[in-house]
C-alpha cells in the first residue's frame, strides 16, 4: 500500500508516519509513505527526525489543489489529518479555520479523487458533538459545535461525507477523543501545563478545572486509523476514544505528583467562552466492528509523556 498522509509533520500525523514506516501496521504493507505539510507554527520536520528520509515530504498548502494531486498520484489512500486545531487561536480569529479545516478539506478530496486514491480516511474530532451532560455519543448523534475551531471541523465532516455521496471516492471519517503523547504543540493542555511547570510557571486552569475530557493516546488513536484502513468499513463515521474521562483539575494534579511538584501550583483563570464543559464518546461501533481497544494504560502513559517533555526541551524551547 501506498499512503498520504496530510498534516505529517504535526503532532498526531508525525506519530502516525512513525509508525508507518515502522513495523507496528506490518498488516497494512506499506511501501511508500507520501508526508505534506505547509510547516506552519504547528508543525515541523523536527517532528519527523529519524524518519524524514523513508519518506517522500512535500512542503503544501493543502489548498492548491494541483500540486496535492501531483504529490498524490499513485497513492492508495489519504490520511488527512491536516487542520487548524486549537480551540483559543479559532477564538481570536475563525478564518484561518475555515480556511484549512473546510476549503483544505474540498481541495484534499478533489485532490484524492483526480490523483486516482481508493481509500480517503478523514480525521475529525469528538468536539463537533459539542458538550453533553451525561452518557456518550454515538456516530449518530447531530452535530452541535460551540467553538470556531468545532465548527470548521463538523463542517469538514459534512463535506467529505457529502463528496463520497456526489463522486463515489470511498471516505471513512473518524472522530477522536482529545490525544496526547509524544511531539504535541506546547498550546495544548498536557504539553502546555507540563512546559509552563517546567518554566517555573503554574498551570493556568481555566475556570474551576471541572471540565471532562476523554484521553486517548495518540498511539493509539493510528492503531484505529491503520485498522480502518486494513479492512473495508461498513459504516462511514467511526468515534475513537481512549477510555479515560478525568477533570482538567484532576489532570494537574496528575502532572504536578508526576514532577513533585506541590497542589498550590496552579493559577484558575478566566474561563474561556463557551467552553465545553464534558465530551465522551461512545466508540462501540469500532470495537465491535474491527476488535479495537486502547493498548495504552493512561496511568503509564502520562508518565511517559510527562518524562518526554522533561528529557526534550530543546523541542519546545528551539534551543
């Protein structure tokens, strides 16, 4: 197999690429692994250090239809993880989010389909159910974004869904639980309180820290990609969850007994507009279907990620 991967050279598609050229999808048998990424602020071939020269990288704005689908041709699939992804940037200013997240999403599935692709995974998130109360939604559910950033992507749902309907291309969308792990821009929460601790910093909590969040591993959000693409869907949308709903406050607490660090180390903030207050999803449909389960305990997973910040801060200082 022959896969593209869009958004390569960020967090979750650095750590999908590593794998690929890994041996852990040897079911897939992958011989060629095609990496575009614009390298803006949230991604970086230091991200792909290791791996760089067992792939074909091009640096593209997933706008520019035609120079995607020369970059693409002869591709068996996409993976299109490519996407303006943080929630207070979308805040400040939507554009650039529907930008990437929508018009990129169009250009990367004209792209796909003139390219001759017979697969096109695209990667969404759990956030374009918007906030629920109790239990967990399924694929089903209607969708209900509160952010810029939700909305874009739930809008990016809609058009891959819309083109497979319109010219056939084959499109699995996938909605995953919040990912952490290795390579992560320091703007998102774990990297982001593990940094600014490490800065000598306290962690900025927004609100009272009561927020929910599911925590997925982003080992194994690819193990549920690579499943998906080893086998024929039956369905079109799948949710990914890793199966571990804490509190952002609980989350810091976790961090701060991680590096020893005591409980008054965190500063409540402001909280930001029309935040979610609890997402979960209910990811049956893919457990049942193709037998995924979480590989990663989170207890120890945390901590590996916590150490990876610790041991690589020339990462996230550029020093």
């Amino acid at each position: 197999m022959r896969v593209a991967v869009t958004g390569g050279a960020g967090f979750i598609g650095s750590n999908f690429v590593r794998d690929l050229v890994g041996e852990r999808f040897a079911a897939l048998d992958v011989q060629h692994v095609v990496v575009l990424d614009n390298l803006t602020y949230a991604g970086t071939l230091d991200n792909l250090t290791g791996v760089l020269d067992d792939v074909e990288f091009h640096r593209t704005d997933i706008c520019d239809t035609q120079a995607v689908t020369r970059q693409i041709v002869g591709c068996d699939a996409v993976v299109h993880f490519a996407a303006e992804s943080h929630v207070d940037r979308s805040i400040s200013s939507g554009l650039p989010f529907m930008r990437s997240n929508v018009l990129g999403t169009q250009s990367v599935l004209e792209a796909a389909a003139a390219a001759g692709a017979a697969r096109f995974v695209h990667i969404s998130t759990d956030e374009v159910y918007g906030s629920i109360p109790v239990g967990a939604t399924g694929e089903d559910a209607p969708l209900a974004p509160n952010s810029p950033y939700a909305a874009s992507k739930a809008g990016s749902d809609l058009v891959a869904l819309a083109f497979a309907r319109t010219h056939g291309l084959p499109v699995t969308v996938t909605r995953c639980s919040n990912n952490y792990g290795p390579y992560q821009n320091p703007e998102k929460a774990i990297p982001h309180f593990v940094t600014t601790l490490l800065r000598g910093g306290d962690i900025p909590l927004y609100g009272a820290g009561t927020n929910v969040r599911d925590w997925l591993h982003v080992g194994d959000h690819g193990k549920a990609v690579a499943l998906l693409l080893a086998g024929t869907p039956k369905e079109q949308v799948y949710n990914i969850g890793g199966g571990h709903q804490i509190t952002n406050l609980q989350l810091a607490h976790i961090i701060l007994d991680e590096l020893g660090l005591d409980a008054d180390r965190v500063s409540f903030v402001p909280d930001r507009k029309a935040h979610d207050a609890r997402y979960c999803v209910d990811d049956s449909r893919l457990r049942e279907e193709f037998g995924y389960r979480p590989e990663r305990d989170f207890a120890e997973a945390i901590r590996e990620t916590i150490s990876w910040y610790s041991d690589n801060r020339s990462w996230w200082t550029h020093d």
